[in-house]
C-alpha cells in the first residue's frame, strides 16, 4: 500500500471510543502500578482486567469503525507501557524473573522505536496479538495466583513475545532496505 492510500484509508479522527478506551488504558497504567507497589493485588488484578478488557473491545471496534492514525499510535503504546510496568514492578517483588523481564522490556522498547522510525509501516502480527493476550492472562494470574501454572503461561507468553519481536525485526530490516513488504 502506498503512502497516500494508507493516509486516506486511516482517518484523521480523534475522538473515537477505541482511541478512549487506548486512553483509559493509558491512564489505567500508574492506578495498576500504584496497587500493587502497595500490595493491593486483588484491586491491581482488577483494574489490569478492565485494562486489558478495553484492549481487546477497542481493537474490535477500531475494526468496525477503521482505524486512526492516532489509534495506531495509541494502542501499542498502552499495551507496552501496561506490560511492561506491571512485569518490571513484579520482578522487582520477585514474582517474575529479572531477566525475562528485562528482555520483554528490551524487546517493547525496540518495538516503540522501530514504530517511531517507520510510522505504522510495520503491521501488528498474530503472534504479536496471541502474546499480549496470553502475557496478560499470566499477568493477572501471577498476581492472584503466582505458582506453576503462572509460570508457564508466562513463559508461553514470553515465547510468544520473542517470535513475535523477531518478526517486527524482519519486517522493520524490509521497511529500511526499501524492499516490499
């Protein structure tokens, strides 16, 4: 798709339910952070549920309704910064391992500069999609119920995260040669 046809297909609109419910995401961010620095887990549990539940309806209604350029700015950025707060702030409770955390991070910072450098040239992937979704089922579960089961869906989750940063990867080394997507 060229340039011109992707500024006209994506709409110049601001004020969209998905673009407010990215927002309240957004603001959901440092209420999350804030519980479960103070060990109010079931609350931070809570809230990181309705977060992730305005994921999910405003990807589909951003399908219904097309997207915006502000969408495409928006809501990886309030997925990233959901994550990847929440696993730093239970790495550091020791609920989750340093060094995963630390790639997941990596790996979400990379992918908010890689978006910066080529605009929204660089589509979100199921993989990508499948590893948000399964993150943040563990997410909840490690703070609920940290174990075993947690910990496999993290790991899952993990797994899924690294498949799917190696991918943007790819495309993004494509988007900068100039080949074809």
């Amino acid at each position: 798709m060229r340039d011109s046809d992707e500024a006209t297909r994506l709409g110049d609109r601001v004020f969209t339910v998905p673009n407010a419910l990215s927002l309240l995401r957004l603001f959901l961010v440092p209420v999350v952070v804030a519980l479960l620095l103070a060990r109010s887990d079931a609350l931070a549990a809570t809230f990181f549920v309705l977060a992730a539940l305005t994921d999910f309806l405003d990807g589909r209604l951003a399908r219904i309704a097309g997207p915006t350029r502000l969408g495409r700015v928006l809501d990886p950025l309030a997925d990233r910064l959901m994550l990847s707060s929440v696993a730093l702030v239970l790495a550091v409770r020791g609920l989750l391992p340093v060094w995963a955390v630390a790639i997941l991070v990596g790996r979400d910072l990379l992918a908010l500069l890689g978006s910066l450098v080529v605009g929204s040239k660089i589509r979100v992937n199921r993989v990508g999609k499948a590893a948000t979704a399964v993150l943040m089922g563990a997410v909840v579960l490690v703070v609920v119920s940290p174990g075993v089961v947690a910990e496999i869906i993290f790991y899952a989750g993990f797994g899924l995260s690294i498949v799917a940063g190696l991918m943007y990867a790819r495309s993004l080394r494509r988007i900068l040669r100039g080949e074809a997507r």
